[in-house]
C-alpha cells in the first residue's frame, strides 16, 4: 500500500518498507542517543560487508605470515641440523696431524675418586700412547682429598712408570682446613662480611695449577721442550677429543677449549667463558653466547668460535708464553681490587695476560665435548646433530629475544666499582676486566663459598 506525504506542494510516496526503514533508523538514532548502542553495530550493509572482507583479508594475512614463519624456521632448523650433523663427522684417524709436536699434560685433582676409576685414568693411558710416550710428560697434582683419588693416581702414576711415561704425580696431604688455619693471611686472603680474614679461593687455585706446570719450566732450562701444553679437568673424554681439539683452526690458535657439560643441555664452565665482545652468555643452552661472531660460529657448527676467554673442560694452548720471557702464570686479581666485591677466574685472567690471545686468537671449540659424567658425556654423543630440531628452533628464538629484551646491570656494577678501585692509587689496571664477576669467593672446608 502507497501512502502519500505532503511536503508544500511536493507529494513523496513511501511504500511501507521504506517507512518501516526509516522508523528503525529513528529508533537506533534515539537509542544512540540514550547511550544505548555502540557505533560499531550501526552498520549499512555495505560496511558490514566491507568490514567482514577487512577481517577477512586481516586473518588471511596473519595467517600467510604464519606460514612464513614456519616455513623459516623449518628451513633454518634443517639448514643448522645438517651443519651439526657434517661438523661432527669422526677424525679417519686416531694418529696426531702434527706426530711430533711434544705436549705437557698438566691436571690436578680435588676429591675425583669416582671419575679416576671409572674413566680418567685409562683415557690418560690411552692418550699418551697415541701422542707417543717420547712426546709426552703427565703432571698431576692432588690437592688434600679425603676420597680415594690419592690411591687411584699411586694406580696411575705406576702405570706411567712401567710404560715409559715421563710424568710426575704429587700426592699433599694439605687439606683445605689447613691452608685456612695459617698463621701468616698475607697475598690472598681477605677482610670478608662476615668479619673475618679469609682465604680467596682464586689465588688458591692458581697457586696449584701453577705447581702443574713446573716441570715444564724446569724442564724447559735444561733444554726440554714442548710445543703444546694441554690442561685436563676432571672429564670424561677420549683420545679422539683431544686430537680433534688440538687441530682446532689447523692447530693455530692462543689457545682452544672444549665445551663442557655436567647436567646437559646447560653447558657448565660460566665462570671462564667469555664471548668475542667479552661478555658473558646470554643462555646456558645452545647457541650460549651473544657476540654476533661467536653465535654465527655456533651456529655454523665451526671448530673455531672466536671467544675472549674459555676453559670448559679441556684446553690447548701453545707452550711457549710458558717458558719465554712473558713468564705466563696462572694468578687471581689483587686482593684490593677483590675486597670492592669482585672476582676473575684464574683460567680465564691467564688469557688476559697471554699474547697469543691477540695474535692467534682464543677459540672454542663445539664439536669437542667433554662431561663431568659419563651419562654427560653420552647426552652430548647421541650418534646424530647432538642439539635436536626442537632444541635448535627454540634455541634460536630465545638467544634472540633475550638479546633483543635483555637489560643487565652487571657490567656497569663491575665498572663502577674498578674505576673506584683505579681512583684509589695511581697506576693501578687490571687487564682481565671481561673476567670479572660480582661475588667474592672463598675457601671452605669441603671446598669453596660465596660471601
């Protein structure tokens, strides 16, 4: 039915559904007003229609984003799964590349019972008959144990004796409780929070390492000499690992190191490990370090990743600093500088001072890892990429995230409290920078503390 509208002398007809349109429009306008409905249900069809094809192409393109995400990732996770997998293809031989380069094995011991027995000892043995009795010494000194790693290394230490092995193995019986009872608590001991003056662990333990190597500065004056010196921790590892460690770079390096694990994935030796910038990790899971350098060389599973210090089990470095005139020794940063509450391993201040740090770079090196524990040692050696897919990916992510978010004040507490240290007395420098840590470390009985 047509219903006219006078307007003046215009008549408008309006059919029903129009009016019927016109009224809901009113309505809503009235509801609108009233605070009654919400701008975004007011829709014409038309801009129904073009906000569902706006949504529609939204989710079209969050999903076609998706899909290029994963299809990196999968990508990039197969690209670093084949590198790992090449990487770690087996040496052909377990003959030295260098035959008659000489090498100084140094190691001490501290409460190592179970590993000697089960493992240490025989990888020893092993080892000095592929370098070749002649092109040997084994230094190993015993530091106070109460378990039975005394009588294992006497085991040993026979053995080397009716192989030919020149070696030396010293036995103390100093006990930790007694180097913290000494009357005299000069160079290396500390005014600690607790109030008392206590032995810094650092100094301690780079006075014993630095018992490891006098045979090869003794033997080094009467005309002895040795092209590597290689230091072993308390590992499991294989005669292979070395080999393939001292090749590290063609064999031209300052020094090169193992990775070492003693609850995998997390790597363990923190305290020594330093990037190429000189900073610390940003996670203890592959791929572990931040510096652009040394991550595209995890990545790319090269036997060589640039690092500025590094320990981790294992490590070779060339013997000459040793026994020339730069007189290279293990030591801890001065006892003042420690008192500001800071600390520097020993194992990573000795690349501080060494040279051939500069020169021929320090490395680490990821397809030679060592455990703490056989079950370490086999988690690392699965047969296949020892980092799965799903490690690699998720690895990935969180190194980047954490570099893109991380937000640490450590190194400018550090800073701050040797620039004090330096304003104190003229002179004063500590080359190690990048070694230290915000704790202070001491002695104890059964072996160290943080204070």
């Amino acid at each position: 039915m047509l219903r006219p509208m006078q307007s003046n002398d215009t008549t408008i007809v309006v059919t029903e559904r129009q009016r019927s349109q016109w009224e809901r429009l009113l309505t809503a306008m009235v509801l609108l007003t009233e605070h009654k409905l919400q701008w975004p249900r007011m829709l014409l069809p038309g801009d129904a229609r073009t906000m569902r094809l706006r949504r529609s192409l939204r989710w079209r393109t969050v999903k076609l984003l998706a899909l290029l995400f994963g299809l990196f990732s999968v990508l990039e996770v197969l690209w670093i799964h084949g590198k790992l997998v090449g990487g770690d293809r087996r040496r052909s031989t377990t003959s030295p590349s260098r035959p008659h380069e000489r090498v100084y094995i140094a190691s001490m011991h501290f409460n190592n019972g179970g590993i000697l027995r089960d493992h240490w000892n025989d990888a020893v043995i092993r080892l000095t008959e592929a370098l070749g009795p002649t092109n040997v010494f084994v230094s190993i000194f015993e530091s106070g144990s109460w378990d039975d790693s005394k009588e294992l290394l006497r085991d040993l230490e026979r053995e080397l004796e009716r192989r030919g092995v020149p070696h030396r193995v010293e036995i103390s019986d100093v006990t930790h409780q007694d180097e913290m009872a000494a009357e005299v608590k000069g160079d290396g001991w500390i005014d600690t929070p607790r109030n008392r003056r206590e032995l810094r662990r650092i100094p301690y333990l780079a006075r014993l390492r630095n018992k490891t190597i006098q045979d090869l500065l003794d033997l080094g004056e009467k005309g002895t000499k040795f092209d590597k010196v290689l230091f072993l921790n308390d590992v499991v590892f294989t005669t292979e690992d070395v080999l393939t460690l001292m090749d590290t770079n063609g064999g031209d390096y300052g020094a090169a190191c193992s990775l070492d694990f003693s609850k995998p994935p997390l790597y363990y030796d923190t305290f020594a490990l330093r990037d190429a910038d000189g900073n610390g990790h940003v996670m203890q899971t592959w791929p572990y370090l931040g510096a652009k350098l040394s991550r595209n060389a995890l990545v790319n599973h090269l036997d060589a990743v640039p690092v500025t210090s590094c320990w981790n089990g294992i490590v070779v470095m060339p013997a000459e600093p040793f026994v020339s005139s730069t007189k290279l020794r293990f030591r801890g940063i001065a006892d003042s500088l420690a008192a500001y509450h800071l600390e520097g391993s020993e194992c990573c201040l000795i690349h501080a001072d060494n040279p051939l740090s500069k020169t021929l770079g320090v490395y680490l090196n990821p397809r030679v890892r060592v455990g703490y524990t056989t079950a370490a040692y086999e988690a690392t050696h699965r047969g296949a990429a020892w980092v799965s897919a799903w490690n690699i990916f998720v690895g990935l992510w969180t190194n980047r995230i954490r570099r893109w978010t991380a937000l640490t004040l450590d190194k400018v507490v550090v800073n701050r409290r040797v620039r004090r240290w330096q304003r104190e007395q003229a002179g004063r420098h500590e080359p190690g920078r990048f070694c230290l840590i915000n704790e202070m470390q001491v002695l104890a009985d059964n072996g160290w503390a943080h204070v």
